[in-house]
C-alpha cells in the first residue's frame, strides 16, 4: 500500500483547520503545529495530528524536518522574536516530495490606496510596521525558493468570514464601531473560497508567484457591518468620532481598520481557475450566519 502523502500546517488555526480537513478528504496525513489544550483537541477532533509545543523549539523543528512534506502551508504572521522562526521551517522542509509551500500573507501589505482598483502586479507600499514584516516575510519566502529549490506561492489574503467570524461577538460587546467620515472599501473571502484557492495556488500555481486572495465584491466597512447587525439580529455599530478612534485603537489596528482599498483576485480566476462559491459577501454572509444557527461544523 502506498503510503499518504503528508501536509504539514504551521499555526494551525482556524484556517489551517478547515484547509486540514479537505486535505484530509483528499486522502493526506495532515500534521498542524499547536500550543494550548482547547486547540490540540479541535485539531485532534479534526483529524489533525498535533505537533505539539514551540516553533522555537529545537524539538519541534526537528519533528518538522522528519516529517518530508508534501505540501507545507504557513499561516503565523511575522514574530518580534530574535529567533527567525520562518527561516528555520524553511530550511527544514525541503524535500524532493515538496510540491509547495504556501505562505500567507495579507492584502493589507499594498497600504492604503486611497480607493484604488488593486491587483498583483500593484506596487507594495507597506505604511506600518505590521505590512512591511509580512511582506520582508514574502521576499525571504521567495528566496528560500531560489536557494532550495522549493516551489513557493504567495497568498495574499482579504479579512476572512464565515462560520464563526461574522462579526457577532463584536457587535455583541460594542467594541466594533465605524468611524465618522471614513468608510473605506474593503476586501474579504469566505473561508471555504479561501480553502479552494490556497489548494488551487498549490495545485496550479507557479513558482515564487503572488495571489490575492479575495472575493469579487469589494465593499464600503459600514455594509458589510450594517449586513452582520440586521442578519444577527443586534444594533448596527455605532460611529465614533476619529479622536476617539485613535485612543481606543493602537496604531496597528486603526491603519487596518481606515486602510482603502479595492483588490482584485485577477490570477485567482484567469490563472488557477477557481469559481468561487461566494463571490460576494451579500451570498456569503448571509450563509456563515445560517450555519452558525444550524451549528454546523466544517
């Protein structure tokens, strides 16, 4: 009998856990890394094995190294660590199985552009701290490619929804609000149209190639939220002033939160041929929130 074929998922959360489980339909041995006993048993339940403690572990790394995956996906945003954790999974993974290494990164590192139509071959202009590490983080990815022979792809990813990410626990507490005379266009993906084009960019990619991963629609902040209030049955978000804004959100997260921009998903259709299940958050969401009711669990 032909042994599986492994997938390694390096934070695996609850992205890496849904990619996990259509791997894992697909006939793979997935390995996730995990820390804390709530998520090493999700993993478990879902068919995961954990690998189980610190990326800065000689240990850990090591367990990775063993592993000879066929297909790596990384999902853990840049650390403030003196330990380059990246470029130690990225010289323990290659092998001559690997058909890819997927790393996640965020449309959030081409900046605010004002509104602008966006699309892969757009400059990046990080304007934060978070947006330039991601994307030092894209370029060493690409070079590793280069140095090891590795087939690599870039993921740049929307704000992601579905299931359990509809904004109702926020709107729920009231930390969620719009702020007065900024609505900018955003970008998001459901998370099973996610899961379809990480695969597709495996599958189809190429080499040191860049994808965003968005849907078709983008939209203005407030419709999406005003969406999320009526179809979960709360208050729509309530506008706070700008100064308050800046004193209620570090600096990180008000650049994300008034960042405009409208990104296109080009070579997600044209070249890796995905037809998405949701191409817009008017389908999308309305579906996440059904299943939420339903309890269902993907």
């Amino acid at each position: 009998m032909e042994p599986k074929k492994k997938a390694l998922i390096v934070g695996c959360g609850y992205t890496g856990i849904r990619l996990g489980k259509r791997l894992r339909k697909a006939g793979f041995h997935v390995l996730g890394t995990a820390s804390g006993h709530k998520r090493i048993v999700e993993l478990q339940h879902s068919g995961i094995e954990p690998l189980v403690g610190s990326l800065r572990s000689s240990r850990i790394l090591a367990r990775i190294k063993m592993t000879r995956p066929t297909l790596v996906a990384y999902f853990v945003p840049p650390q403030n660590s003196s330990q380059n954790v990246l470029a130690e999974i990225l010289a323990a993974v290659p092998n001559p199985s690997l058909e890819a290494f997927l790393y996640a990164s965020s449309s959030s590192v081409y900046g605010d552009c004002g509104g602008e139509w966006i699309d892969e071959t757009t400059p990046v202009i990080p304007s934060c701290d978070d947006d330039a590490k991601r994307y030092a983080a894209e370029l060493e990815v690409v070079r590793a490619g280069h140095t090891f022979g590795m087939p690599t792809r870039i993921c740049r990813v929307s704000v992601i929804y579905g299931p359990g990410r509809t904004l109702k626990e926020p709107l729920e507490s009231g930390s969620y609000t719009l702020v007065e005379n900024n609505d900018p266009w955003m970008s998001r993906i459901h998370i099973e149209d996610l899961i379809t084009g990480l695969i597709a960019a495996w599958q189809k990619g190429a080499d040191g190639e860049v994808y965003n991963l968005v849907d078709q629609e983008p939209h203005r902040a407030s419709e999406f939220a005003n969406m999320a209030a009526d179809l979960n049955r709360m208050p729509r978000p309530k506008y706070i002033k700008k100064a308050e804004a800046e004193r209620r959100y570090n600096l990180q997260l008000l650049h994300h939160k008034l960042a405009n921009r409208r990104v296109r998903c080009k070579r997600l259709i044209e070249e890796l041929a995905v037809q998405l299940k949701y191409p817009s958050y008017t389908t999308g969401l309305p579906a996440a929130i059904a299943d939420d009711r339903k309890g269902r669990v993907e």
